[in-house]
C-alpha cells in the first residue's frame, strides 16, 4: 500500500502542475461550464484513449498519458462545479482553485486508499484498455443521472462516479509510468 501511495502522489504531482500552469494560462475559464459539459470533455478524451487501443495508430503524436491526465484534471474541474455551481463569472481566484483542486484529491486518494485495502490492489493484475474501459462506463452512467436531473433511486451520484474515473485513470497512468 505505501508503494500505492508514493505512486499516486507522484502521479498527481504531475497532474497538479499541470492544472496550476493551465491556471496561469488560463484562468479559470473553465468556470463556466455546467457539470455535463465536463462529462462530455472526458468523453472525449476517453473516447481517444480508445481509439488509439484499437487502431494501434495515431495521426496526432501526443501520447496517450497527457490524455489520462486530462480526464483527472477535467472530473477534478467537475467535482469542483459540483461544489460551487457553474458561473458566468469565471473568475475564482488561483489560489483557492488550487485548494479545492487539493481538496478533491485527497478525497480521491482516501477512497482510494478504502477500496484497495478492500479489494487487495485487485486494480494491479487488470490491463491498461480496461480502465479505459471502466472510465467510459462511468461517463455513460454520469451521463444518465445527469440527463435524470441528478435523480437515482439507488445508484451512487454524479460526484461518486467522478472519482472513480480519477481514480481509474491514476492506476492507468501509474502503470504506465511504473
């Protein structure tokens, strides 16, 4: 589990500099969009992860790690609409889009840290191609809660499924990079 930790955190490190950096270039632009047109980034990028597995070929010479990061940055983004809404004023001011971003990270790490106590770094032993997989099931299912208004009758939430593609794409990339 220590060597799960240390890797994650390694792994985040990168994302968070990322997202910081994007911060500067940016802002937070990214304020306002609602909650669905995350889900549909990820879809994307998602979608593109796939491709690359199946057709064993790309066009454009970006590898597929920058892809996972951007699924991790992007459900952050969303847990983080979650929280204060989507806005027409975009701006949030840095340092606070950087404590929430943490915020959230912890949050992710710590179910993290839950799940693989429970199910014995089962994650370890599965195939790259089947994270990605994972990740597009939970966009479709966020999809659906969100086209019934955030309704379940027994399903966990929007955010559940967030961090679980946070979550996935971490072991992806911890694979990858490990």
């Amino acid at each position: 589990m220590i060597k799960t930790n240390e890797q994650f955190d390694f792994i985040i490190d990168k994302c968070k500099e990322i997202y910081t950096k994007k911060l500067t270039d940016y802002g937070t632009a990214w304020r306002i969009l609602r909650p669905s047109s995350f889900t549909d980034q990820i879809l994307i990028k998602a979608q593109r992860i796939r491709s690359f597995e199946l057709k064993k070929i790309q066009k454009i010479n970006e590898d597929i790690s920058s892809e996972y990061i951007g699924i991790i940055n992007y459900a952050i983004m969303a847990l983080i609409q979650l929280e204060l809404g989507a806005s027409d004023n975009v701006e949030l001011n840095n340092k606070i889009a950087i404590e929430l971003y943490e915020k959230y990270i912890f949050n992710a790490k710590s179910l993290m840290e839950k799940k693989n106590h429970d199910y014995d770094e089962a994650w370890r032993n599965m195939r790259i191609s089947s994270y990605t997989d994972l990740i597009l099931m939970k966009i479709f299912r966020t999809k659906q809660i969100e086209d019934n208004l955030g309704k379940t009758i027994i399903s966990e939430g929007v955010d559940a499924n967030y961090f679980d593609m946070v979550n996935y794409a971490i072991f992806a990339l911890i694979k990858l990079e490990f």
